[in-house]
C-alpha cells in the first residue's frame, strides 16, 4: 500500500423516489434517516462534513439531495491520492 493511502469511509445510499418528491422533500427524509442511524449507531457513524472531525467514523451526507450537487458513480476514481475507487456494497 502506498505510503500517502488514505482510507476514505462514506457512504452514498440511494433510494429510488421515482420523482415524486421535491428536492426538499427529499433532503429532509435524506436527514431523517441519517440522524436515525447515527442515534442507533453513534460509534461508527458521524454527520461531520470535515475528515478531520470524524475521528475515522463513517460520514452520512444527506446535503448532496439538491439541485446541481454531484456523486461520484459506481466504481469511478475518486479525485484523491491512490485513485480510491467508489464501490457499491449491494
């Protein structure tokens, strides 16, 4: 493993609403299930945006439910040292 490798933990879930919710709609059930799993799980997950708040814990980000906001797809690089690469676990 190269010397600069840093492990990125986050995750993007994605649940089909087949358009028939705003963005806003969208973003505040996207914020509900975060904080519902970050109450159930406090020690592996965080809603920090910055890395070095997270203390290693995995990030949920409900923000990039909004017009304009990108995601990186399935198994493209990410822009990092080492060219991590964005997977799906399911």
């Amino acid at each position: 493993m190269p010397q600069n490798f840093r492990f990125y933990l986050d995750a993007h879930i994605y649940i089909p609403l087949e358009g028939k919710y705003t963005c806003q709609q969208s973003q505040l059930f996207a914020n509900i299930i975060v904080r519902i799993v970050r109450k159930q799980i406090p020690d592996y997950t965080s809603l920090e945006w910055s890395i070095a708040a997270r203390n290693g814990k995995m990030y949920f980000d409900f923000l990039q439910n909004r017009p304009g906001a990108i995601i990186a797809g399935p198994y493209s690089l990410r822009p990092k040292p080492g060219a991590t690469v964005s997977t799906p676990l399911i």
